[in-house]
C-alpha cells in the first residue's frame, strides 16, 4: 500500500510540474479535439446569453443544445425552445423533490412539448 501512495504522489507531483511549467497550456493549443469543442460551447453560450439573457437556466440550456446538437433558426425559435426547455427543468425539479422511487432528467427532448414528442417521436395523429 505504501508503494501506491508513493506512485500516485509522483504522479500528482508530475501533473503539478506540467501545468506549472506551461506545458498543460501547450498541450490545449496543441489539441485540435479540445479546443473545437470548446470554442464551439462558448460561442453557443454567447449567443444563447445575447438572446435569452442572463436568466437562471440560459447556460444549462446552452450546454443541452451544445450536447444534442440542438439549433434554432430564429431569435424567435430559440427563445421558444427555451421557455419550453425551463418548464422541463421545472417539471423535473419538482418530480424529484418528492423523493419517489424513480427520477427525472434531462435528455434530447427536453425542448419538446408533450404534444410535439407524441406527434413525433410516437407517431400519435
């Protein structure tokens, strides 16, 4: 056991050296993967912010578009899915809140209406 704690130290040491020594910031130039995916996160989140505004679940909303590849033709659109997509989180807050045996979360439809998930993903006329 002495043994492990003694590699993990080191290894813990080696992290700190890198990330103090520049290397750590090198790396995230250097990684075409990361930074896509990053600057196209923070861009979805300046837009959603110029659009929606600074209310309580505009980022949250942001990173489920980002993660389900979510987009909105129009302001009007995305404004829409929103207010759709905060009554989601309400719902779910509220379900979880009585402390069932099962919960809620979010997932791809999230900015659906009920009406429009049955329509189309249920097939119901």
């Amino acid at each position: 056991m002495g043994q492990v704690s003694v590699i993990v130290a080191l290894i813990v040491g080696c992290v700190v050296d890198i990330s103090a020594s520049g290397i750590g910031s090198i790396f995230a130039d250097e990684n075409p993967i990361r930074q896509v995916v990053s600057d196209g996160l923070r861009e979805l989140e300046t837009v959603v912010l110029q659009v929606i505004g600074q209310t309580p679940h505009a980022l949250t909303f942001a990173r489920f578009a980002h993660r389900y590849g979510r987009k909105y033709q129009s302001s009007e659109e995305m404004k829409h899915r929103y207010s759709i997509f905060a009554e989601s989180l309400e719902t779910i807050r509220s379900h979880n809140k009585k402390g069932l045996s099962y919960t809620l979360g979010v997932n791809e439809y999230a900015n659906m209406t009920w009406e429009e998930f049955n329509k189309n993903k249920l097939g119901a006329a």
